[in-house]
C-alpha cells in the first residue's frame, strides 16, 4: 500500500515546522462546518491526514467490485425467477412486492457502498454491504477539499500529483446517465431526494444543488409530504419523475402507510427510483450467510464461489437455544448485528465484553433476529495524529467503503478509529481519500 510508504515523507513536512502546520489543522477543524464536514448536524472528527491510494490500489478495488456486482446481479436475477429461491431470504410480503416490481432498468444495485477489511494485495474480508440508501459522499468531499488546502498537501505537491474524485458530482451524473437511458430521453427531470427527514441535511442539499445545476427540477421530500394524484406523484406542486431513494426500505416497511403513495405509485409505474428496492436483498446482513448456501453456489461461477469462500466471513443466524454456548465460550470471536440493522446500532463485538456482560447481551437478544459473524481484524495503517510538541504517527485500524455506481467502482472512503468496531456510534475519525501518483 502506498499509503504506508507515504507516511515518513509527510510527518516530516509536519515537523520541520511544527507550529505553522498545527496552527494550520486548528484552521481545518474550524471550517469543517462551513464545509460540510459534519454528520447528523455535528462536525465529523478528523485528523491533518489523508488516506494515499494509487492506480495499483484503485485496480485492486476496480477488481473487487467488478467480481462482487457479477455476484449481486446473479442472485438478484435468481431471486425473481425462482420462487423457491425467494424462501431462503424470509423477507415480508410487501418487501418482497417490491424486490419483484421491474425498476425498469437493468441494474439491480446502482448505488452501493461496500465497506471491506483490506490490509493487503490477498488479504481481505467485507464486513458490510450498503445498497439500500448509500451515504457519506460529502463526508469525503469536504474533508478532501479541506485537506487539498492544507500547507502540508501543497508541500507533498512538489513531490505527487494529488486527485481527489468526487463522490457527489459522479453520483449525480450516473443518476441522470441511468435514467436517461432507462427512458430513452433526454429531457429536464423533476427529482426527489425522499427519506425520513430528521435534521438539516446538508448532503440532500449539496446533491440537490448538483442536479439544479445539470438543468433538473430537484426537491427534498420527506415520506409523509408525498402525494399521490390522478396522474402520479407529488411533491408540493411538482409532479415527480425520478426518487433517488435514500430512504431505506426497513424504513418504508415500518411507516408503510405513510409511505403509501410512495408505494403505490411505484407499483403502478408512475415513478422510478434509484436505487431499485432490489437493492434490499443485498443489505440484509444475512446476505452473508445466504451467499454461502448451496442454492447460492450453484449459480454461481467457480471463481465467484472461491471469492465468497475467502473474502465473506462466516455468517450465521443466531438462535439462543443451538448458538448460546458456542458463542458465549468463543465470544472474541464474534460480532453480533441485527439482520434489518443500519448505522451500527445493536451491533455488539464480543471482545467488548465480558462473559458475564455477553451473556446478557445475548439474553437480550434471544427474540430478534440476529446473526452472529467472524470477527476479522487488519493489520492496522499508521494517520498522523497532531500532539502537543510535534506530529506522530499512530496504529488505526480501519474500513475502507468502496463506493460503486451502476456496477462501476468510483472511489473508496476511509473510516478510522481504534476501537472493535469503526462507526460512528463508537470514538472514530473519517480521513478523505486522496489518488496520489510520484512525479
């Protein structure tokens, strides 16, 4: 990784002039804000550092996604055509209504953000599969634009040239890109940015922005501010062509009738949405498991299996009476997640705890749907970390999210903290992901 190799060059800049370079991180945490560096209204932590990547790096990720959506796409296609298939996902009635709905293009999952435990050219395993509601673009975009300010990256300049890739503006373009093709035109769109809307997002913003600016009507719509007419779906006085759907489909499920409309006017081909509701397959954490049954391997390709064999940790649905005593007695190494679970929450790591502290947990959840996962660890990457007298470099481990729109991987965004599980409900840092080739 060059990531590694970088390291000495850059905390040496740093250091040959401490107090100018420290004065200016204090620069960068202060317009975070304004940059939109922040997360639910709060400003994300970071540190004066980047993630390094090159095109060796940017070719192995290409690589993992290339053989990952060959993999989403066959098993999509067989959940639709084989009823029997279906069985095995255990979804509810109307998510399955959905899954089954033709989207009315050919890509099952075109936005997804596949977050993988890679510490090496052959070592690797992913941990999580976002496709239902993908986020964190602006996250890397304004900390890779606070960053390409700094005075330690215009030093590394001299010797690198720097790329950042914009997960927003490619978001936007392949959005517009599917949809046109989808429907053979090439006329202005009238978008809504729909979710559970329960603080100023500054993300919906930014995007909606990006698609005023390519000539497109755009609103942000909450669920409960949808209606739907005569001649199709409204928001306000906008009758609405395309949902670029970040709401997720657990959500919808659960304030299905809110969500209503929203339904029904997919259902009857009134609207399209981006991403399909086939991308819910995909971001059930039992896909894990599912991927390694037997229904799963026959269609898939020798190489795909060999894939899934080495790179999906071994995955299980937990049940209290069979799992509780293996599980209890190898607690380290496991991690416990909800099944319909997002953002981290009921996620338990069971080197966090006790015995006597699991086994409450596992009392706890003993009713819900769970599955309980190999715990995998990276050799950690060394950030500098800005302290008192001079900049050092410092142990992280880490889970890079590799971003992929209409089957193509476009960039990956780094994550980085120091506890069992990297997310932001436990103590993280996010760091932008900077393309960097020697001059």
């Amino acid at each position: 990784m060059i990531n590694d190799r970088i390291k000495n060059n850059y905390i040496k800049i740093i250091n040959e002039n401490y107090s100018e370079y420290k004065n200016d991180y204090k620069k960068l945490l202060k317009n975070r804000k304004e940059y939109g560096a922040t997360y639910k209204e709060e400003e994300i932590p970071t540190l004066y550092d980047a993630y390094f990547y090159n095109q060796e790096d940017y070719k192995i990720y290409e690589d993992m996604i290339d053989i990952f959506m060959s993999i989403v796409e066959k098993v999509t296609k067989e959940y639709v055509e084989n009823k029997s298939y279906r069985k095995i996902f255990d979804l509810d009635p109307l998510t399955e209504k959905l899954i089954l709905k033709d989207p009315g293009y050919n890509i099952s999952t075109p936005i997804a953000r596949f977050d993988v435990m890679y510490d090496g050219r052959e070592d690797y395993k992913f941990c999580e599969l976002n496709t239902d509601g993908s986020s964190a673009m602006l996250e890397d975009k304004s900390l890779a634009d606070l960053m390409k300010e700094t005075k330690a990256i215009e030093k590394l300049k001299e010797k690198y040239e720097i790329e950042h890739i914009d997960l927003l503006q490619t978001l936007v373009d392949s959005i517009e890109d599917l949809y046109y093709k989808a429907k053979n035109t090439r006329k202005k769109i009238n978008i809504a940015i729909v979710d559970i809307i329960e603080f100023d997002n500054i993300e919906f913003k930014t995007i909606q922005k990006l698609f005023e600016k390519k000539g497109h009507n755009c609103k942000i719509a909450d669920l409960k501010d949808l209606k739907r007419k005569e001649d199709g779906l409204y928001i306000e006085d906008m009758k609405i062509d395309l949902v670029y759907r970040r709401l997720v489909t657990s959500d919808l499920i659960e304030n299905k009738e809110i969500g209503k409309d929203l339904i029904e006017s997919y259902l009857n081909d009134e609207i399209m949405t981006i991403g399909s509701f086939r991308s819910t397959l995909f971001y059930t954490k039992d896909i894990f498991r599912i991927l390694r049954l037997k229904e799963s391997k026959k269609i898939l390709s020798e190489k795909e299996n060999e894939f899934i064999k080495k790179h999906i940790p071994y995955t299980e649905k937990f049940s209290y009476q069979k799992d509780k005593e293996k599980i209890l007695e190898n607690k380290d190494k496991y991690i416990l997640k909800p099944i319909q679970g997002y953002a981290s929450y009921g996620i338990y790591v069971g080197k966090e705890h006790d015995k006597k502290e699991f086994e409450k947990i596992l009392e706890e959840i003993k009713d819900k749907n769970y599955i309980y996962q190999e715990y995998y660890t990276v050799k950690p990457l060394e950030f500098v970390k800005m302290e008192d007298e001079k900049a050092k470099l410092e142990d992280f481990s880490y889970v890079t999210g590799l971003f992929a729109y209409n089957k193509k991987f476009i960039a990956p965004y780094m994550r980085i903290g120091n506890a069992a599980l990297i997310s932001s409900a436990r103590e993280y840092y996010v760091v932008s992901s900077l393309k960097i080739k020697e001059k």
